[in-house]
C-alpha cells in the first residue's frame, strides 16, 4: 500500500474514481468525435485555451493598465478608490455580450427568417444597457467623491480651528 | 516521486545459461545473476530517483509559472469555494434538466426522433416522456437555457479564481497529480464548449463543428464525468473552506480590513499580495449582479406575457406580429422551403392505420366534431408562449378513424422538405391524451402559414419542434 502511494502518488480509491470517469469521458469522446474529430477537438480544447490562455489574460491586462495608467495621476484632492467604478460596469456590460454577441453583431444568418423577427435590434440595446451602466456608476463615483471632499474639508478646518483657539 | 526500474529478479536474456551443465552450478550461477540484477535495477532505481529529485528541483521558468506572480489578495480557498458551491448547485441543475430535455425527444421511437443513434449505453435512462403537466417541457427547457445563461459570470469567477493552478510548478508531480489535471482538461474544455455550443444554439448562431444535439449532448457527458471526480475530490477541501470564514464576517468586511486567506496548499493565496482593491464582498457581488442582469435580459421570453419586452437581448423577446397568430415563431414557412403552393386547395391530410387510407381535404376536417386545447409552445432553444387557445382534431379520433383506437405510436409527416423534423413519431401516450390535437385554428383564426396552416400537431409537454407543422401525412401503428 505505502509503495503503492509512493508510486502513484495518491491513495487506490483515487485511482479508482478517476479509471472510472475516463472509461466514461472515453465512451463518450468516441462517440463526440465520430463526425469531423479534428474540428471537434479543436473546439473542445480550444475552449479552455480561449479562455485560459486569451480572455482571462487579456482582461486581467485591461485591469492592471487601467490601474497603472490611471493611479499615478497626482491630485490636490483626496481621491476615493474608483477602480471599481469602472471595473463593475465594464464586467456588467461584458458580460451581456460575451453571452449574446452573435445577436449584437447581427452573427445569426438564420435568425430573422426563422423567427419573423429582426434582428438590428440588439447593437443598440447592448449600447444603450452599457451607456446606463456606465451612468449610473458615474453618478455614484461623484457622489461619493463629494462625500470623500467634503470630509476631508471638514478635517482640514477642524484642526485649524483648534490650533487658533490655542493660546 | 516516481520510483521505477524492472522489478528486481526479472528475467533478462543478457545473463541466459549455456544448456549441459550440472544442476548445482547452475542454482548458483543463477543467485548470482539474480544478486547482479537487483543490484543493477536499485541502481537504476536509485538514479530515476535522483533525476526526479533534479526535475523536481526545476526552478519554474518566469512568468505565471512563477508563485508570486498571481498577487489578487482576495484569491484563496474561501472565495473559490463560494463560487463553486453556487455551481454545485446549478451544474447538477444544467445535466438533470438537459437530460431530460433528451428525453423529451422520445429519442427511442427512432431514427427519425433521434439524432444520436449510437447514444448506446448513454441513453440508459430514457422513459417514456409524459405529456403531464402540459408545461413540463416549457419549465425545464425555460431552466435549462436560463439557469445556463444566467451561470456563466458564476463560471467566469470561478475560473478566474483557480487560474493559478493552471501554472503550478511542476506541471505533473506524480502519476495521480499528471491524471488529475487531464481529468480538469476534461472539466474545463467540457464545460466551456457546453455553455459555448448551448449560447451560440439559442441564438442559431450555428458555427459549430456538427449537429447540436450531437455535440452537446456527447459533450455533457465528458464533461459530467470529470465533474462529478471533481466533486469527489474537492467536497471535503470546498466544506472545510466554507467553514473557515464566516459568510456574514465577509458581508461586513469593507475594504480597509480585507486581508489575504491564510496560506493554502493548493498555492490559490498570493505569497506576495497586492494592496487589495476591491472585497470579497464586493467580488462575490459584482458576480451576483451579472448573474441578475443576465436574469433579467433573458428571463422574459420564457415568461411571456408583458415580460417578454424585459427580455432586452434574447433571441424571442418580441412578438412577430399582432392577432391569434402573433405569437412565436420556431421556424418561418419560408425557411424550411414551405411554399403556398404546398398548402393550396389541393392539400390533403392522408390516414394510414389498419385499413383503408383516409384522404381529407381541410373544409372536411374542419365538419368533424373539433375539440379544444389550450397549450403553450416550448422550444429547446429555452424560449416559449403562453398558453395558446388550438381548435382540430384529437390524435385518438383520428387513430380510430384508421381503425387503431389503441395505436401505439404514430408517424408524422410534414409537406416540408426533407430535413431535421420534417417528421417526427409520437408514442401511444402522446396520442391518447385528449389535448393532443391535429389543430387547425389557433385563437379563433385558422392558423396562419407560419403557423403550420393548414393543419399542425400540438401535443402537451412536447417539445416544439416535434409539435409537427404543416402536416399532411398521419401513420397510425400499433
């Protein structure tokens, strides 16, 4: 058994559970692969590429440039963080056309005909759904900045305020 | 590590005896031989150890291979595990729903209703599909496709939250590490091209590589086998980590006092992390509003009513037109190659069953006792409408008309062009529900072209596309 863990690294039931889902993964790839193998594997592991090794990468980058390029900008004013005000409404709107981008560009060829239904639509709703996230949080970012200002006055007169009552 | 080498005392040809000598030479001849092999193979044994010993040691190349590149302080077990319980939840959710949907498909009736006919043992569970309630297909299809929509910011953070793990250093320790991770190829290939070939199917956005039932049904099951290995030997590590922060303590937690998780095993926790810049609160949120604006972009062309118009960016969140026959479309007359001309004055609707066939034309059919149901049409692509108000003949009356009161199933052919569900078969308790009907008038009108005019099937539960339109040939069997 020791010489068994030592060998393989973890104990029997391990091996035992993953034997079990190949033989299955293995029934069903033959089957998933029957028609067209090469373009399905392609999909298959292109899928977890794509996401791995391109998108996850290339928003990670958006995020840290952003923060790079935007953080340095010296100010008289104490800043809140905003990072997020800008982050939140970028994933949001992401999100909607990671999901339904085929619509949004107009992608789907069959679409109008087999829905009666057209298909322009969806470009300007996405953009318009953006344009209000991006409002809203840029309503939020002033609000809170005013707060932030505004407290940061007060401090400033307090103190002073104090030092002058001093003898 | 690896420990390896031939087993010590194997045979091997290079030590093999001259034939004709004496009984006792040769024993000892041979203990020595077997002495020198096992010598030889724990110095062989011995040298893969070092070699691994050296590989092991291998500094990782730079880049994300390396432990302090990832520096999200909010990464860890505690943030995963958040992620992956709600996909816990919602995976299971995603598989029952859709294998149902496959079943709904009455896939065993035969190649006409099958698209996977080498399933073999993956169809094992199939049944026959009720057509009680009348909106079963409707809620699980609607589940199915929204839950899925709905799940991918889910998914998104939760690969986002383990991508270290893709660049640990070494990439395969041990045979069951090198398993595990072909088994995770399988999870995280399997579940993206799932949600992929399912977003890109209900938006007919057909690019990919074969047929969509093929491809994510073969599809699921890959990717339910690494899933549930998955599970099993990650629940204990999930639960433990869930249990390790308290959920409320994380609500309350702003930004000041966000700190990273305490070091895991697992190398998710940033050894040098940046000043954080959002909470754990805030990322588990953020997540949750992209799951509820996607919820809410989507939900309502499952819905209907005056929610369909909420449904800012699905495929079937306007009505096509006005009137009975405003409602949603699957596929136009004029996409499936339907022409007036096939459904003109010489259309007739052909009874086969035990006896003579029957040829009707529509004004006969309509002098026939009519009955009514009201039903609504569910797709598979998720969407759906209300209950709609059908007029026509019952299956069971037209099966005893064709002298098969007690037909088992029922083939049923389509003036359209050949092609995926230009017909279909219907099992024997499909045609024996009062409310299946061959309808002829929706809402008060006689169906429109897009409709199926000038006669159509509409069985409860069934899912849309086996609800045959413009239908001019019924097989009653047995």
């Amino acid at each position: 058994m020791a010489r068994f863990v030592r060998w393989y690294g973890s104990g029997p039931l391990h091996l035992l559970v993953l034997i079990c889902s190949f033989a299955l993964t293995g029934y069903a790839l033959v089957r998933l692969f029957a028609l067209r193998p090469l373009d399905v594997a392609i999909w298959f592991v292109g899928a977890a590429i794509l996401h791995d090794l391109i998108l996850l990468p290339l928003y990670s980058l958006a995020d840290l440039s952003a923060h790079a390029v935007l953080r340095h900008r010296a100010t008289r004013v104490p800043q809140p963080p905003w990072i997020n005000y800008l982050r939140v409404p970028t994933f949001l709107s992401g999100v909607l056309l990671l999901v339904w981008f085929p619509l949004i560009f107009d992608l789907s060829v069959p679409y109008p005909g087999a829905a009666r239904l057209p298909e322009g639509v969806y470009l300007g709703r996405w953009l318009v759904i953006t344009g209000v996230l991006f409002g809203i949080s840029a309503l939020a970012l002033a609000l809170k900045m005013r707060r932030v200002r505004r407290a940061a006055r007060a401090d400033e007169e307090r103190p002073a305020r104090g030092r002058d009552a001093s003898p | 590590m690896h420990s390896g080498g031939p087993p010590p005392g194997s045979g091997s040809p290079s030590g093999s005896e001259p034939p004709g000598v004496d009984d006792g030479h040769a024993r000892r001849r041979l203990e020595r031989i077997r002495a020198g092999m096992a010598a030889r193979a724990a110095r062989a044994a011995a040298r893969i150890r070092a070699m691994a010993q050296r590989i092991g040691r291998t500094p990782p190349p730079p880049g994300p291979f390396r432990p302090g590149f990832w520096r999200s302080p909010i990464r860890g077990p505690w943030l995963t595990s958040v992620f992956g319980l709600l996909l816990l939840v919602g995976i299971p959710v995603l598989f029952v729903t859709g294998m149902l949907s496959y079943a709904a498909y009455n896939p065993d009736l035969g190649p006409l209703n099958d698209q996977t006919p080498d399933k073999g043992l993956l169809g094992f569970y199939l049944f026959d599909w009720p057509t009680h309630p009348y909106w079963l297909y409707r809620l699980t299809q609607g589940v199915h496709v929204t839950l899925g929509v709905v799940l991918v910011p889910v998914l998104l953070a939760k690969l986002w939250s383990v991508i270290p793990k893709l660049f640990e250093w070494l990439p395969v320790r041990t045979v069951a590490h090198g398993l595990e991770r072909l088994s995770l190829l399988m999870l995280v290939g399997g579940v993206i091209f799932e949600f992929v070939t399912g977003i890109l199917n209900v938006q007919l956005y057909y690019v990919f590589p074969g047929s969509f039932y093929t491809l994510h049904f073969y599809g699921a099951w890959v990717f339910i086998a690494a899933f549930v290995v998955h599970v099993c030997l990650r629940l204990g590590r999930m639960t433990r980590a869930l249990r390790s922060r308290s959920l409320a303590t994380e609500l309350r937690t702003d930004l000041a006092h966000t700190r990273p998780e305490p070091a895991d095993p697992d190398g998710l926790v940033p050894i040098a992390p940046a000043p954080p810049t959002m909470t754990r609160r805030g990322a588990v949120g953020v997540v949750g509003a992209g799951s509820v604006l996607l919820l809410v972009v989507t939900a309502g062309q499952s819905i209907g009513g005056w929610l369909r118009s909420t449904a800012l960016l699905a495929p079937h969140n306007r009505d096509p037109g006005s009137g009975p026959n405003g409602f949603q479309i699957n596929k136009t007359a004029a996409s499936v190659g339907v022409l007036p001309a096939h459904v003109g004055p010489n259309w007739r609707l052909e009874v086969h069953g035990n006896g003579p066939t029957l040829v009707l034309t529509r004004e006969q059919l309509l002098a026939m006792r009519q009955h009514a149901a009201v039903l609504p049409i569910a797709c598979v692509e998720g969407w759906s409408t209300p209950d709609q108000h059908w007029s026509g003949l019952r299956l069971a009356d037209l099966g005893a008309m064709a002298g098969l009161p007690d037909a088992g199933s029922v083939l049923v052919e389509s003036v359209q062009p050949p092609g995926p569900y230009s017909s279909v078969v219907l099992r024997g308790n499909q045609i024996h529900d009062p409310r299946s009907l061959l309808a002829l008038r929706v809402n008060g009108a006689d169906l429109s072209l897009d409709h199926g005019y000038p006669a159509r099937i509409i069985v409860p539960a069934n899912p849309g596309v086996n609800n045959t339109k413009w239908v001019h040939r019924l097989t009653f069997r047995t």
